[in-house]
C-alpha cells in the first residue's frame, strides 16, 4: 500500500511522454524521416500608408512702406498747428480742391464770426451789430446782436441828411448795408466823406450808399436821403449872365417835384433837369438851397421873391 503512489507518478509521467511523441510526430509526418520542417513563409504585410507633410512656403516679410510726400496734407497740418484765420484762408487758396478744405471753410467761417463778433461787441454801436448780422445771419452770436438792436432806442436821423420819402434814386450803390433803418443808414452817409445820398428800402431794410446826387424818381416804400453841404455861403445869390432855361420872375409851382436836391445853385439845378427827358421846370428855393425838378409847367404867384422858377 506504501508504493502506491509511486506507480502511479511514473504512470503519469509515461503518458506525458507518449502523447509528446505522438505530436512530433505529426508534425513531422509529411516531411518523411529525417527531414527537417521548414517554417511556412509569413504573408508580407503591407507597410502603413505616412501621410504625406503639408509643404508650406513662407512669404517674404512685406518691405517697410515707403513714406511719400503729401503737399495737402503737410499744409493742412501747418493750418492746424497755426489754428488762426489767416492760416487756413492760406489753405483754402493753395489748395483749393484739398482733402480738407470742407473742414478748412468751416474753420474760417467760425474764426471769422468770432473776430467779426469781437468789433461789434466791443463798438456797441447798431450799425456794427446789422453788419455783423449781415455776415453771419447764422453766426454764433446772431442771437445776441438781434437781441441788443431790439433793447436798443431809435436813432435820430442826422441833421445834415435831409430825408425825402417816396422817392428812388437812378444807378447803383456803392455800397449796400443790410438789416439797416433809415436813421442808422443815415449815420453811416454822415460818417463818410464819399457818400452824397442814401436810399432805404423799408420793407428789405436795405441800405444803399451813393457818392453822386443821381435823378430821383417817385417810388412807394422807398426812402431818399440827401447829404447837405457844411456851408451854403455864396449858393445862388446870383443868375448866370445867360440861361439855357426861360426864367419866370416871383413865381413858385406847388408841391414837391418828382427830384429833389439840396445845396444847389441856379446852374447846377439848371443842369439836373437838362439831363432828364422827364423835365419840364426847375424852382429853386433860396432859403435852402433846394433844387425841385418838375415834369410840368404850372406855377403861381409868389410875392417873397424867395424862389427862383425858369421853364424849358
């Protein structure tokens, strides 16, 4: 009972020995006795597929761009850096297609009503103030100037302008005024020395200024100012030795003629109606100096002797 075991390891070991033999045996069964089994080639396996790499090309770097001469442009900003009227009125003349010039002329519009405020303000005077007005009816300080003209009182009309209503000088101004009265009108006839007459159209409230004495004619809405001499020494005391028009003696026609002058002697009125077709009589009065022209005949008896009438 004590071997038991034994045998039957050995029995164990005897079948493992016989069953190894048996598969080397078929292995090698087909190859005959003695030859040796040469391993079956393998299939080949086809390599992975590399994807092929992205080639990229690098762009040259761009060259710094090169800085060009821009003449509008550096003048434009000389204009800025200056900031005064004069500078971009430069501008706006050397370049008057400019990239800026839209910006340039609205900087000279603001400077120029800023200077033209600062003379009306400081002055005070209405004349001033309608200038002022009349270049910037918009302007920055429009409001203002209208408000100081309503505040202000009426003017008078200067003694030396002697004012005729309803009347319409010949010709052109020499200067206009706008947003003006007749009296600040006046004013400015009586501060110049070139001005000899005025003409008013109330309801434009424009303003003209003439440096002659031109023919007048009647016209509604329209006012006439005639500058008077500062001396009347010596004006018609006597006749010419010859006349072109037919003298009536202590007569006088009544009414205003349709033109009218002052600070005018015989000859001179004489003259003025020579030069109009529409002329028929001239009566000059000789307290004043004071030229009619009429486009009729009809007078009457006058016993002062104090105008002088002569007919064509």
């Amino acid at each position: 009972m004590a071997k038991t075991p034994s045998i039957a390891l050995f029995g164990g070991l005897l079948l493992v020995a016989v069953l190894a033999g048996a598969g080397i045996g078929l292995v090698n069964r087909d190859a005959g006795p003695g030859a040796v089994r040469t391993p079956e080639p393998q299939a080949a396996v086809a390599p992975k597929e590399v994807p092929a790499r992205e080639v990229v090309t690098l762009k040259p770097a761009a060259p710094p761009p090169v800085e060009v001469s821009d003449p509008d442009r550096a003048a434009w900003e000389a204009a800025v850096a200056r900031n005064t009227l004069e500078a971009f009125r430069q501008y706006v003349g050397s370049h008057p297609a400019g990239k800026f010039r839209r910006e340039a002329d609205a900087r000279v519009e603001a400077l120029a009503d800023e200077a033209d405020w600062i003379l009306a303000s400081k002055s005070g005077r209405a004349l001033d103030l309608r200038t002022y007005l009349e270049q910037h009816p918009n302007g920055a300080h429009a409001a203002e100037a209208r408000s100081r003209l309503t505040s202000r009182a009426p003017a008078a009309v200067p003694a030396v302008i002697k004012k005729l209503e309803n009347r319409e000088l010949e010709g052109d101004a020499y200067a206009v005024i706008g947003e003006a009265t007749f009296e600040e009108c006046a004013a400015r006839c009586a501060g110049e020395e070139r001005c000899k007459a005025i003409e008013l159209y109330r309801e434009k409230r424009s303003c003209g200024l003439f440096d002659g004495l031109p023919l007048q004619a009647p016209k509604p809405a329209i006012d006439v100012g005639i500058k008077l001499a500062a001396s009347k020494a010596g004006l018609v005391a006597t006749l010419p030795a010859k006349t072109k028009l037919k003298v009536l003696k202590r007569r006088s026609s009544p009414g205003e003629g349709f033109d009218t002058t002052f600070d005018s002697d015989y000859a001179s009125c004489e003259a003025r109606c020579l030069a109009s077709e529409r002329c028929q009589m001239i009566e000059l009065y000789k307290p004043d100096a004071k030229c009619n022209l009429f486009d009729h005949k009809r007078t009457e008896a006058n016993a002062e002797d104090d105008t002088i009438v002569a007919v064509r």
